[in-house]
C-alpha cells in the first residue's frame, strides 16, 4: 500500500465521520424543538443507508467475490455476507438492555420537560452515540477499505456516508441538548460518534492490512451493507415514524434516495 493512497483513504474518512458535528450545527439553527424536521431526517437518512447498500456497496461487494469465485459462489458469498452483517448488528441491539436501548424511543414532550424525561432524553442520546459509534466503526472501514481499491469508489461512498451521518448528529445532539441545555455538550458528544470511523479505517489499515484482497473487501462490503439496511429498518424509520407523520418519513426516505442517487452518478 502507497503512503499516498493510505493518507487520501484516511481523510475521506475522518470528512465522512466528522460529519456528525454538521447535523449537531444544524440542529442549533433551530431553537425550538420539531418534530417534523427530526422526521424527515432521519427518514432521509435512512433513504440514503438503504440506497446505497442495495444499490452501490452490495452490488460492488458481488462483483469483487463473483469475479474470484464466479457467478454462484461469489453470489451465495455476498448473500451470506450480508445476512451476517445483519445478525452482528442484530445481536449488538439484543445486547442493550431494552430500557437503556436507544432504539426504544418515544414521543418528546412540545412543553416544558419534566426531569424524569430529561434524564430520559440524556440516556437516550448517549446511548444512541455509542450505537452511531459502534455502527460508524465498519462504515469507515468500508470507507477505508474502497478508497484503497478504487479512489473514486472511496469518493462516492465517502459522500454517501457523510450525508447519513449528519441527520445522526442531529439524532444524538437534540436529545442531549434538550436534556442538559447545553450546545457545546450536544455537539462534543455528537462530533465524537463520529470519530469511530477513522478508528475503523485505521483498524483495517493494522489489522487487515496483510489481508487486504478483493475477497477481504468483498465480504467487509455485504456485511457493512446488511448492518446499514438493518439500521434504517430498525431504528431510523421507526424512531421517524414516532417523531412525525407518516408520510412525513417517507418522504424524507424517498428525497435521501434522491440525494444518494445523484451523488452516485456524480462521482461515479
């Protein structure tokens, strides 16, 4: 691996990672609480997980593995890769007790907050950075990991990411924020969810680096793109359908697929 290429990987993840701190900004523009707008984000967020996993990272993911093992093995791997991916991050929810899940939202108070909610809002949003920082671990490896094979695959999924998480900044800063009242607290926690990526990238630059082939790839990929089709499914469009009107959501789903789209035909 070339110095150069491994500096140019790192960087396109620690942007996509760091993007967490936009959505927390963003989030501060507003200084009332919307429920609308946490909805359509996170549906947004989750048009754009579920686009670019089905359409970009698992159909690279079998190209790399039906190439070395052919159409039907290589397809049987990607497939099996990818329910995997789902059972990791399946198995990592069941581990947080369901009080303390952050899946396990509800609806936020329009008024005053009372302090059991507010201690509710505070739990909620640590917990769900330590989630977004368990799932942006692979992300960034799968950042990492494109980049080296192909620069300008590393680009695309690098913006595709850094779109995603920033409605999950805005997911971990507003609750903390409307806990504690506190921006720089809402934005710290949310900016350092992200940093998980890099540590992803630098993870498989150590760890994988004696492995890194198209058969190490494509497996990384269809298990990264079953744990992001898990997430959307699993908590970012049922915590958008608590927050907001149904079509609300999906709308916000139908324009991040949009967004995703055409940022994959622009750096493609």
């Amino acid at each position: 691996m070339e110095s150069g290429n491994v500096m140019f990987a790192l960087g396109l993840t620690v942007f996509a990672g760091l993007s967490t701190g936009i959505g927390s900004v963003m989030a501060f523009f507003s200084k009332k609480f919307s429920p609308k707008f946490l909805a359509a984000s996170l549906g947004f967020s989750a048009g754009v997980m579920i686009y670019v996993s089905l359409v970009e990272i698992f159909v690279k993911a079998k190209d790399s593995l039906t190439a070395l093992y052919g159409a039907r093995e290589g397809y049987w791997a990607t497939v099996i890769a990818f329910f995997v991916g789902i059972g990791i991050i399946a198995l990592i929810d069941k581990v947080v007790p369901s009080y303390e899940n952050p899946h396990e939202l509800h609806n936020m108070e329009r008024e005053q907050l009372a302090e059991e909610k507010q201690n509710k809002l505070m739990r909620m949003g640590m917990f769900s950075a330590l989630a977004i920082a368990i799932h942006n671990f692979p992300e960034g490896l799968a950042t990492f990991m494109g980049a080296m094979q192909d620069p300008a695959m590393g680009i695309s999924i690098a913006a595709a990411i850094a779109i995603h998480n920033i409605p999950e900044g805005i997911a971990v800063s507003v609750p903390i924020y409307y806990a504690t009242k506190s921006r720089k607290k809402a934005f710290t926690y949310s900016f350092l969810s992200g940093f998980s990526e890099p540590v992803g990238a630098l993870a498989g630059f150590f760890l994988l680096k004696s492995l890194f082939s198209s058969a190490t790839f494509g497996v990384v990929f269809a298990a990264v793109a079953g744990i992001m089709v898990y997430i959307s499914l699993d908590e970012l469009l049922p915590t958008a359908e608590e927050y907001g009107e149904h079509h609300v959501s999906i709308t916000g789903l139908i324009v991040g697929m949009i967004v995703m789209a055409f940022s994959l035909v622009m750096f493609s």
